[in-house]
C-alpha cells in the first residue's frame, strides 16, 4: 500500500476547516481525516494490481570494461483498466546505468519494452535481484507496490586494448611475416609441403627422391611448429594491486595475458594460465581451441589481488607437476627489489632448467618522468632523486633475472602486450621450443 504526496497536499488544504469550528476542533479534524481516507481507500480500489504487471529483464551476459551493454525490461499490463506504473531497478553504482527507474502508462494487454545503457567502472561479478513495481491510482492519491526477486548475474570483464595488436599480428603471421619463417628462408621446423626450386632456396633443402621421381627440382618447405605450449602465469599478490596511472597493475597484466592467448590459439599453439599468489589459486588448462579465451576470461574477471606476499616456490612446483613438456612461461609480476631477491630468484631455477621463462611487468610512465626532468628545488628535488633510486633498483633486479636465464620484459602500459607478443612469435620463430 502506497501514500502518494498528493493526498498530503489534499489533506493540509482541508486543514482550515479546523478554524470553521472553534468549538469543536478535534471533530473537524476527524473530518478531514475521514475525507482523506475515504479519498486513499477509494483510490487504491481503483488502482490495477501489481501482480497482474508482468516484467521480463533481458540482459548482455558480459560486459568488457570501456564498453557499453544494453539491459532491456518489457512489461505488460493483464489488468482490465489502464495502468500508470513505475519501476526500479538496483544496479550497483559502478555499473554506471543511465536508467535506474522508469515510468510508463499502459493500456490494458498492451507491452512495452524500457531499456537502459550500462558502462561499467569496475569489473567482477554483480548480481541482480530485487524489482520493484508500483502501480499509481487513477486519481493519484494511493499506489500498490511489489517487490519482486528476480536473480540474475551480470559479469563484467577486464579491459582488452591489445585485441586489435593480436589481430594485426595474426594476420602477419600468417603471411610468414610475424613468425619470420617464410617458406624460402625454411625458418621453421615442422615439414610443411614440396614444391619446385627456386633461385632463393637453400640446396639443403632440395629433396632427392622427390626430384628423381618427378624429374623437377623439388625442395621441402617447413613452417613454425604448431601445438606448442604457452602459460601465463599470474601474480595475485599485494604488488600487483599497486596502481599505475590510475590502473591496478593486475589489469594490465590480465590485458597481456588474453593478448598472448588469442595470438597463440589463433596459430594453433596452446595457452594455458595458472593464478598465484600465497596459494594457487586457479588454472586453466593448455589448449588450442577458439574458445581457449573465454575459458581465460572467465577465470580472471572477478579476481582481486590477495594482499600478502607471493609464494612463487608452490606455484613454480604447481608449474612443473603440470607441464612437463618444454613451454613457454610469462610469468606476469612486478620487479621490486626486495620481493624478487626474497622469494622470486630463489624459486627460479625450478623453471629456467627446462623452460623458456619470461618476466612480464609494467613500467610506471609517472616515476620515469619524474628520473628524467631536470633537478629542481624542493619537493621536485626529492621527488627527482627517489625517482633516480627506483630506477636504478629496477636495472639492478632486471639484471639479476636475466643471469638466471630469463628474459625480462619491462614496458609501458600501452607497450607490454605488444612487446610480449612479439617476443613469443621471436621464441616461436628460432625455434626455442
């Protein structure tokens, strides 16, 4: 049951009749309050039911970070008179809804379709729920209002910037540009097909039986391999919630990682991704089909950073039980001095022995400005100095890394899924798998 402002209005205008009986103003008063009443009650019989309002919500089943998803409510009207109504839905704030809440007349039988934008802020997992309708009275005094529970999952994934650099690479590499193993330099190791000589093939390369049986010059042509093995893996530890412009690390890490998944699948390798941080945390096993990515996806998009330390031993052992065969490691992280030397260098060498190991992490574009300016006076001075430090920390802890065999890749925000992506197809292309 619902009091509309209206008939708090209705009621302070017959107020003054309390004046018209000095001597008896407490019955004047129930007078009006009996007028009012009879004008609530006689409303609300008139006011279609809610129950009769039938509601259907129709919802994108992911919506990726920077992009905009569509949520549709159609409402029809069983009653047998026309019905104002009113509804509201709760989206969380970050969801970012143009619309929240709508108002509609309706004949009877008759449907109509409200929709609303969403852009999300802040990925992860939102449930829906609650749905409140309101019918108003035909004379606008009273309302009948229900709340209904409707559940329902909108999932908002992380932000994919590097989607077009994966396509364009793909594209090249299939024109054996990316993987720089055209079929006349036999750059790759995987028998491909047999064809006649050319000026520019290797001798090496001619197959004798071949040329005797046809009585042509014919050479072997190899490509890259194919079903070789990538794995991501991510840290979930307290550095990686740090922020660079803005952005948890994390994010950029999860952007390189579905940059290198859709590159490698796309060739017909595998990825596969592994979430650490004091425990392990998730897994997706290696595989090269299509829908590799979305298996990635969903194990990432409501992951938040665990606020302790990294335990990289139990992960790169996870690592080694479940990937015996020569992979491609990137493991996403970030280079601090003190974490890497503690916990990272020791646990290393488990990996670089039989795997190709690369370091993955973000540059901070704020604290490589501030090392560049010039010196300055006061804060700037400090800042400019600490800026220098941190710098030097950083060469120091990459320099580290590379002596156990890895390869680092330390790169602007807008920079590491590209340069990891290149530096898989270099790892692909030579063959060091």
């Amino acid at each position: 049951m619902v009091v509309q402002p209206r008939l708090a209005l209705v009621a302070a205008l017959l107020c003054p009749v309390v004046f018209l009986v000095p001597d008896q103003p407490w019955l004047a008063l129930l007078g009006v309050a009996v007028v009012v009443f009879f004008l609530w009650l006689l409303d609300r019989q008139l006011t279609p039911s809610p129950t009769r309002i039938g509601m259907a919500r129709r919802l994108p089943n992911s919506i990726s970070l920077g992009r905009s998803g569509t949520v549709r409510w159609t409402l029809r009207n069983d009653n047998d008179r026309p019905a104002t109504i009113r509804f509201a839905e709760a989206f969380a704030p970050s969801l970012q809804a143009e619309v929240r809440r709508a108002e509609l007349r309706l004949d009877p039988g008759r449907t109509a379709t409200v929709e609303t934008d969403l852009l999300p802020q802040r990925r992860g997992r939102f449930d829906l729920g609650e749905f409140v309708v309101r019918v108003d009275g035909p004379l606008g005094f009273a309302g009948r209002q229900q709340t209904r529970w409707i559940p329902a999952e909108i999932r908002v994934l992380p932000r994919f910037p590097s989607r077009a650099e994966a396509e364009l690479r793909i594209q090249r590499s299939r024109l054996d540009i990316g993987l720089r193993s055209a079929r006349v330099r036999g750059g790759g190791s995987e028998f491909d097909q047999l064809r006649d000589f050319t000026i520019d093939d290797e001798f090496r390369k001619i197959d004798w039986s071949a040329t005797a049986r046809t009585g042509r010059t014919i050479v072997k042509t190899y490509r890259a391999e194919r079903n070789q093995t990538v794995i991501n893996i991510l840290d979930n530890g307290r550095l990686m919630a740090g922020q660079v412009a803005s952005v948890p690390r994390v994010e950029y890490a999860m952007d390189a990682i579905m940059g290198v998944t859709t590159l490698a699948t796309r060739l017909g390798d595998r990825a596969g991704l592994l979430i650490f941080d004091k425990d392990v945390r998730a897994s997706v096993a290696a595989s090269n089909r299509l829908t590799q990515l979305g298996r990635v996806t969903d194990v990432m998009f409501d992951l938040e950073p665990e606020l302790a330390e990294s335990d990289y031993r139990s992960a790169f052992t996870e690592t080694l039980l479940r990937f015996s065969r020569r992979t491609m490691l990137i493991i996403h992280t970030e280079l601090s001095e003190q974490a890497i030397g503690e916990f990272l260098l020791p646990a290393l060498p488990l990996l670089t022995r039989s795997h190709v190991v690369v370091i993955a992490s973000v540059q901070d574009p704020a604290v490589m400005e501030w090392a560049t300016a010039g010196p300055a006076d006061g804060e700037r001075a400090h800042r400019h100095a600490a800026a220098q430090a941190a710098l030097a920390e950083r060469d120091r802890t990459i320099a580290a890394l590379r002596r156990t065999g890895a390869t680092v890749v330390d790169a602007t925000p807008g920079q590491l899924a590209g340069r990891l992506m290149d530096h898989y197809l270099d790892v692909k292309a030579t063959g060091r798998l």
